[in-house]
C-alpha cells in the first residue's frame, strides 16, 4: 500500500477514534444536555463502536507490510 495512502487511512481512523471519545466524554460529564439522546447507554455504546471499528481498521492498516 502506498504510504500516502496508508497515512492518510490512518488519519481518517484517528479522526474517527477521536471524534467519538469526545462524543463518550460529553455524554458523561453533562448527560442532561443531551436532550436528543434519552438512551445516554445506547448513545455511547454506539461511539464505542465507532471508535472499535475505526482502531480495527487501523490496527490492520499497520499491519500490513507491502515493499
């Protein structure tokens, strides 16, 4: 894979990770006011998902070794 490409995959999973870790920390420190989300659980098991795939994605992005 080409490192460009390679690095730009990695970025794209780090948003992703980053992204739904501050969606988590919001839905923990100020449950209330999210007003949309009436299932804060289901709410942040879903960012945990996000966040699972994206470092899956990345963990296997790593792994591979193309000279």
């Amino acid at each position: 894979m080409n490192d460009r490409l390679r690095d730009a995959l990695a970025l794209k999973y780090k948003g992703e990770i980053a992204a739904a870790e501050v969606n988590i920390r919001v839905y923990l420190q100020h449950p209330v006011g999210i007003g949309e989300h009436a299932d804060i659980v289901g709410a942040i098991d879903e960012q945990i998902e996000i966040a699972a795939n994206a470092q899956e994605k990345l963990d296997y992005i790593k792994s591979l070794s193309y000279t």
